[in-house]
C-alpha cells in the first residue's frame, strides 16, 4: 500500500520539494529589501501622523508588568517633543490587523492612526484603510475608553467612532487595538 502511494506520487513530492526549495531561496535573496519596504512603509506613516516632526527617535521602554514597548517620538529641531507613534496589532475579523497610532506630547488625545497591514474582507472589513473611518481617531481624547457606535457623526472628535457599515467586527477591533495602545503608551510616557 506505502509502495503504490510512493509509485503514484513521487512527481507531486518531488515538485513540492523542488517548489519548496524556490521560495525559500526567492525569499533568502529578497528578505532584505522586504524588511527595507516594511521600514520605509513605516516612516512614511510617521511622517504623515506626525507631520510637524522633524526628526523620529526609536525608543523602548518597559510597562509595570515587564511588557517592553517600542516606540517612536517625533522632535522639532529644538528637541522638543512633538508626539508619540506606536506600533501595534491585535485580531481583527480575518486576520491580524496590524496600526500605527500617533498621540500627542502629554498622551491626552489621538493625533491619528494608519493601518500598515490588513487582511479585511474585500469591500466591507478594507475600509479600516479609507479616510472616512481613519479620521475619526484624529483628535479623539486618550482619557476615556473609545465606543463603536452603529450611527453617528463621523466628522467629530469624540469617544465615538462610527462603526464601517457590514464591518462592525472590523470597527470594533480597530478600535480596541486603540484603546490598548492608549493605556499602554500613557503607561509607558507616565515614568
């Protein structure tokens, strides 16, 4: 029985192994350039989120329960601090879905946020990627827990945000990563 299945299959495993074999390679010769697209990526979003900053200072610090955080502070040319970006995930609907959030100096409210990957249902759970649902972070306090709401104003600043129509999981998640970055990084500025 093992010799007949070895007989019948030995061109699909050896075209898995020779297959195998050409991505790892493919991706031992492009893991530099991923990695420096990932980067570049980033920066970019900083320098949106953060658009008065002149130049970003890697940073880590460690929580009161030993979580080291890694984050980035934007300075004008004086050295003062203009705001925090933080990099975070958390589960969403499908998949990962992985955020660059900004607050301002004193950690009181959200600058904005940028989605950097996201594998959200396609014409429903994506839209975490449009203006229309990003913006609504923009100004939002970091005192009080962020809500979804299933109607509302999207234009103002508030606690509430509006909730992506068919993607209320989507929203919902989106915003809980929020709301741990901001305990976090209000932790973490705190010290």
């Amino acid at each position: 029985m093992i010799i007949n299945f070895l007989k019948d299959s030995w061109l699909v495993m050896l075209a898995s192994l020779v297959f195998g074999l050409l991505v790892a390679g493919v991706h031992g010769q492009l893991k530099d350039r991923i990695a420096q697209n990932a980067q570049d990526k980033l920066n970019d979003k900083l320098h949106v989120l953060l658009s008065d900053a002149d130049s970003f200072d890697s940073q880590t610090a460690t929580t009161d329960t030993g979580e080291e955080i890694k984050f980035s502070v934007g300075k004008d040319n004086t050295g003062k601090v203009l705001g925090y970006a933080f990099k975070t995930s958390g589960g969403g609907f499908a998949d990962n879905i992985e955020l660059l959030i900004a607050f301002n100096p004193d950690i009181t409210s959200v600058k904005g946020m940028a989605v950097l990957k996201s594998n959200e249902t396609p014409g429903f759970g994506d839209k975490i990627k449009e203006d229309e649902f990003k913006n609504q972070f923009g100004g939002c306090p970091a005192q009080d827990k962020l809500v979804v709401v299933l109607t509302g104003d999207r234009s103002k600043a508030d606690r509430e945000i509006v909730a992506i129509t068919g993607a209320t999981i989507s929203s919902d998640a989106v915003t809980q990563i929020v709301n741990r970055a901001i305990l976090k990084m209000r932790a973490v500025v705190k010290k």
